[in-house]
C-alpha cells in the first residue's frame, strides 16, 4: 500500500487527542501481541543493560528511562535487575494496567528467570517475592509505589531534575529517531551532565523509514530508506506531525552529536535485521545532508538500519 495512505491516516489521527492510541490499536488485535511484547521488552532491555558493567549494589544506583511507551516492563525489568530507583518518561501518557496485567502473565517463564538472574544482584528467593510482590500490585499506583518507579508524562526535563540528576544508567528503546534534533541536543547536554562517572547511557535507535515497517499498510515497493529522497519541507508535509513524525538522521549524527556534547562512545553496534532495498544514492536530497553537524558521506547514511549507543562521560 502506498505509504501516504499510512502517511495521511496518522496526519488526520494526529488532530484528534487519542490518536496516538488509535494508531497503535491495530497491533493490539494480534492474539500473541502481550506475549511478544513481554518476550521483545524485557530481551531488549537485558540486551542493551549487558553492554554496562554496573554495579548495582550501591544504595542509591538510579535509572532514567527516555520513551515508556506502552509498556512498562522494562521499569520493572530495571528493578528486577536491582535499581533502587527508576525513572521513566514520556511526551504521551500511554500507559494501561490492564494491559501491564496481560503481559505479567509470562514473567515466570523459565527463560525470564534464568535471564533475570545471571544479570540481577538478587537471589532466586529474593526475586521470586518480588515477583510475587508485582503480582499483588492491583494498580500502576501501587506497582510504582512498592518499587520505586517514577512514570511522568508529559515530561519536561525539569520534572526529570525534580527527581533525580544524577543517574547510573540512561536508556532508551526505539525512541531518538522521533525526537527532533534540537530536543536531542538537550537530551545529549543533560546526559553529559546527569550521568555518574562510572554510569552508562544506552540507546538503541532505529533508522529506517517508518512507512517501509511491517504491516497492514507496510509499503513494500519502497526502500527502508525512501524518507531520505524528500526535502525538509515536503518530508515535514507528511510526518511532521506528532504520531508520525521520525527525524531522519543516521548513526553518523548520533556521533556527532555526542562528540559536540563531549560524551564517550564506548561503542556502537550497527545492525540490519530486514531485508535490504537499496536506495539510490544520487536520490538522497540535499536537506538531509545539510541536516547533519558536518556533512556526512551518502553511504553512512544507508548503512545501518538499527544500532545501539553505549556512552559515558
Ligand atoms: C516506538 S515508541 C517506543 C516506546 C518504547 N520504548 C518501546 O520500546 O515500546 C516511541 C516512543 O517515544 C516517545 N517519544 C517521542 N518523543 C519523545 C521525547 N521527546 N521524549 C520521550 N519520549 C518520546 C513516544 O511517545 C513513544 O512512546
């Protein structure tokens, strides 16, 4: 289906204030949707937390989450792990209790537990009743209460301060490609500022064009990679709008940017996970170029589909 029938559907969605949960109604109707969100929120914050060597034994070690979401598995994941305090944030409040009900229904799954407890400072005993803990919370009140969570949306980065501005670990799941840079620029200032010398920052990004995600209105003729033959303006006219919107920008700005803010890239792991249709890159338009701090080469800019960020600093 073309994309700018996807395109035009979440520009009108977005002028409505549920929208934003419209557009993710959709994914809800497949009957393994909380089972995968289990499996893929708490294998991906496992993921992202193996590439620190934290040591979470300390009284106060503080996470910050940037982007909830729907899920707020990976709070109580962090907790698990053995934060004392977890913060996570969003533009959007979306988060449900039933919906967290349905998804805790697989947290005893032997594959969780095992993962669970090579990472975790907690024992078996101790994390089996703070499961069974989790189990007795009957709202997102008193889940946040008994762990330590923090969930604030909306979000300014005062609210975050208000909380806490010193942080062991600051991470996020698919969300910088929808921040706009100037945003970014704050979020990477702030980071240089709230992380503690030994903490970490992990952000997983995914760069690819939205509109080529699989799915009822997946576009298949276009390349992952469509969105970088468009101007700002024309690329704005069409997802510039707060459901849709994506900034465009490759793992070379993600760089560049943390370069400008004086953070460490301790490393960063490039990945492509779906099949590739290439993009001519005589087709990329000059605005994306131009997007970048200093210009980068065309082949950066198509070179990785997803990639993960640890930084210090
Ligand atoms: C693709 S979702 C990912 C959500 C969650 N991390 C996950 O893995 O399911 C992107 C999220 O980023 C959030 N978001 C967009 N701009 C943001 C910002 N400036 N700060 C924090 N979150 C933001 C959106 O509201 C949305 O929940």
């Amino acid at each position: 289906m073309n994309w700018k029938i996807k395109a035009s559907l979440q520009k009108f969605l977005s002028l409505s204030k549920l929208g934003d949960q419209l557009n993710h109604l959709p994914v809800t109707f497949n009957k393994e949707y909380h089972r995968n969100v289990f499996l893929y929120q708490t294998l991906e914050c496992l993921r992202k937390f193996s590439h620190t060597n934290l040591n979470l034994r300390d009284d106060d070690s503080t996470a910050l989450e940037i982007g909830t979401g729907y899920s707020v598995l990976s709070a109580v994941v962090l907790v698990l792990l053995g934060f004392k305090k977890v913060i996570t944030v969003d533009v959007t409040k979306d988060l449900r209790f039933s919906t967290f009900k349905k998804q805790l229904a697989y947290i005893e799954t032997s594959s969780f537990l095992e993962e669970i407890l090579s990472k975790s400072i907690y024992d078996e005993d101790q994390i089996r009743k703070m499961i069974f803990k989790i189990k007795e919370c009957n709202s997102l009140e008193s889940l946040f209460n008994s762990f330590n969570i923090v969930y604030i949306a909306p979000y300014s980065f005062d609210d975050i301060e208000g909380q806490s501005s010193s942080f062991d670990y600051i991470s996020s799941q698919v969300v910088l490609e929808h921040i706009k840079p100037e945003i970014l620029s704050m979020l990477f200032k702030k980071t240089k500022r709230w992380l503690k010398e030994d903490g970490f920052c992990v952000h997983t990004v995914n760069f690819i064009d939205h509109f080529a995600n699989p799915g009822f209105f997946q576009d298949k003729s276009i390349s992952e990679f469509n969105f970088l033959k468009y101007s700002n303006k024309f690329w704005s006219f069409w997802s510039g709008n707060s459901i849709a919107y994506t900034n465009r920008l490759s793992y070379v700005y993600y760089l560049q940017l943390a370069e400008k803010c004086d953070l460490k890239v301790v490393d960063f792991i490039g990945e492509n996970y779906r099949e590739r249709i290439e993009l001519d890159l005589n087709s990329i338009h000059d605005d994306v170029l131009n997007n970048y701090i200093s210009i980068p080469v065309k082949e950066d800019l198509v070179k990785f589909q997803r990639g993960t960020f640890v930084f210090k600093v």
